[in-house]
C-alpha cells in the first residue's frame, strides 16, 4: 500500500463532519458530508492516524446515502471516531474504529490462495512446507506488535520470516540439525524493520524445555505445522514425527508437542495446528481431527476451523491427470484442502471438553455397522 492510498485528515476535513453532527436536517448533513469530501484533495494540515482511501470513501457514500439524519450522523460520528479514537479487541493491532481498513485479514472460514508467496527470503526448497499467507493471516489476527510466536517445527523458517516482516518475536525449534542451518540462513537474510528478535533452537518440540527460553509474560501464539503422518518421511532422525509408526503414535506424539505448548502460552493465547488427512489402502485417515481430539484433551477450547485449498503439492506437481484417473479408478477424490484448527488456552478454569459431552454413539446412531467398530477403533487415540 502506497501514500497515495492514504488520507491523513486535515482541519479542514475534520471540521467539516463535527459541522455535519450539529447542523440540524438531512440535507445540511449531506452538505456538510460534501463540503468535507472537497477537502480530501486540498493540502492541508494533516494530522492523526490515516485511513484507507477506498474503505473511507466507502463510509462517506454510505453517509451521503443515508435516507434519515440519524442514520447519515451515525455514519458520520463512525467516521470521526475512526480519525480520534481506537478500539481494540486486546489481542491483535486491529484498530476497529477503522475495521474496513483491514481488507488483507481474511475473516471467513475458507481461505484461497491461488499461489504461495515467494517474495523475499520465502522459497519453496522444503518438501514440507506451506504457503507464508497462512502464518501471516494468523499473526495478523492473533497477535500484536512485539509478541512472541512460537513455531515448534521450523522446517524451512516460513513463520519466523513472516514474524520478521510483522514485528513480532519469534522461537523455533526443529529436530533436523541440516534443515534448521538452511532455514536460518532465509531467515537472517529477511529484512527486519521492526527489530524483531527471532531464535532456532535444535530439538524435539516433546521434550525441548520451552521455558528455558520463552521470555516473561509467555508466547501469544503457536503456528504449528507438523508432519501430516507418514505422507511424508522427512528423515531418519530418531524422534522425527513422520517416522512414528502407527497413527495412534503420531497422535499421542503431537499430543505431547501440544502439552509442552500450552504450557508456555500466556492465559488466552492461541494455538494453531496446520495439518491434512491421508489416503492409504483404500481408506480416508481423519487425521486433522484426530489430532483436534488431542488437542482438546490437552485442555484447549476450540476457536475455529479453517479449512485451506491446495492446488498442487510438490508430489503431485505436473501428474494432474494421472491423479484425476486414480480417482475414477478407485472410486474417490484427490485432496485438494487441509485444515487450520485454532485453539484457545482457557484464562480461567479448564473448559468442558467434547469427550467429556454425551453424544449417541456411532453405533447407537446408525451409523457404524458392529463389524467395522474394530476398524474404527484403531483410528481414535
């Protein structure tokens, strides 16, 4: 975003709508909206916070468009306070007085991202990793300036690059010594505007002593991005998730890597997980909700589900048709989306957590026949 995009209010300007808001009868407001409209492109005195051009104009019109004098002063005062106030929800630098200034946060559960980011020091040279627009959606909703964000699977530095472009501090910590020295040469080669503070260690995030190195006052956010099982076999270093044998392991694996978590988040902080499902055998793998399941028992509170396209992995990359008749072959569909769980850790007592709720069994309910209930059996941590 240039200076051209945005408006700094001047005097003029801001007098302009205080007339709007004690002049009596629409059209008076109306003029008053129009003479402060003639200011914006007059050089002025400009002082206070700016905003976006479009999302004010935007209130503007909708200000000039008003059919009471209610309604067109309420849109007015929504525009003052926007230039003289601010209101925060006391997690993120969203200011909401000025909420339509905010047109990169993403605020649906459906995010499409057409290609990954590859600007600056962000490549795609680790087979495992994703695309920078997903850390930096949730930095920009989770955290504020000079936060600290941890990430307990470094891979290639994606989340610790975006901490340095966002101003917030950042911890990593990976298991494989080679990736980790590739992934902090992108890292210290990123600008750092802010003067961010950003550390790697070499470790399992089951057992890395987190407290040892997370500051006073905790971490604000966890991005975690781990192996989607065995999909990927990443190395052979003992501890390394993707070598974990069953899937029950890997769950309770990343189960432990959520215990060492929360214990270094701040009361209210956030957890997110990063993670897809897997096809084997014939057979659809919950693992994303299975590994939510862990979560939850850990003693988080579930905030959203977001759920993330992908066009095309390194793996598939150019066997587009390939997969498109495995598909019809074998009578089912190609992943195409991975899932973003968001996780609370509760400020006061432990919430109520889904197993301890009463739901119908599947069997109950009809909809698992007694002979695949050892099958199902072997899924559930």
């Amino acid at each position: 975003m240039g200076d051209e995009d945005l408006f700094y209010p001047t005097e003029a300007f801001l007098s302009a709508l205080r007339d709007a808001m004690s002049c009596t009868g629409l059209q008076g407001v109306r003029d008053r909206i129009k003479g402060a409209l003639a200011t914006m492109d007059v050089p002025g005195d400009a002082r206070g916070k700016p905003r976006k051009r479009p999302a004010l104009l935007l209130e503007m019109k909708k200000a000039l468009q008003a059919r009471t004098e209610e309604r067109a002063k309420h849109y007015v005062k929504k525009i003052l306070e926007s230039f003289l106030e601010e209101k925060s929800n006391g997690i993120s630098d969203i200011d909401l007085t000025r909420w339509r200034d905010y047109d990169e946060v993403i605020t649906d559960s459906l995010w499409i991202f057409q290609r990954r980011d590859r600007s600056g020091s962000h490549s795609a040279w680790y087979w495992g990793n994703f695309v920078p627009q997903i850390p930096r959606q949730l930095m920009l909703m989770f955290t504020k300036k000079g936060d600290w964000v941890l990430d307990p699977f470094v891979g290639s530095g994606t989340t610790l690059i975006e901490c340095k472009r966002l101003g917030r501090n950042g911890i990593g910590i990976d298991i494989d010594g080679k990736v980790l020295e590739a992934a902090r040469s992108s890292i210290e080669s990123e600008p750092n505007p802010f003067g961010a503070t950003v550390m790697t260690f070499r470790g399992d995030s089951r057992t890395f002593r987190l407290s040892d190195v997370v500051p006073e006052g905790g971490i604000s956010l966890a991005v975690l991005h781990p192996p989607y099982h065995d999909i990927i076999r990443f190395n052979g270093i003992e501890g390394d998730l993707s070598g974990i044998g069953s899937l029950d392991d890997f769950i309770e694996a990343l189960g432990q890597v959520f215990e060492n978590t929360i214990g270094v988040l701040r009361p209210g902080g956030h957890m997110a997980l990063v993670i897809g499902d897997k096809f084997s055998r014939g057979q659809w793998y919950p693992v994303g909700f299975l590994a939510m399941q862990r979560a939850l028992a850990c003693g988080f509170s579930l905030k959203s589900i977001v759920v993330k396209n992908f066009t095309e992995t390194k793996g598939k990359r150019g066997q587009s048709d390939l997969w498109r008749y495995r598909a019809m072959a074998g009578a089912y569909y190609v992943f195409r989306h991975e899932y973003i769980f968001i996780f609370r850790k509760p400020s006061g007592r432990r919430p109520k957590l889904i197993s301890d709720q009463k739901f119908p069994s599947a069997e109950r309910a009809g909809v698992v026949e007694t002979g695949q209930r050892r099958q199902i059996e072997g899924l559930v941590p």
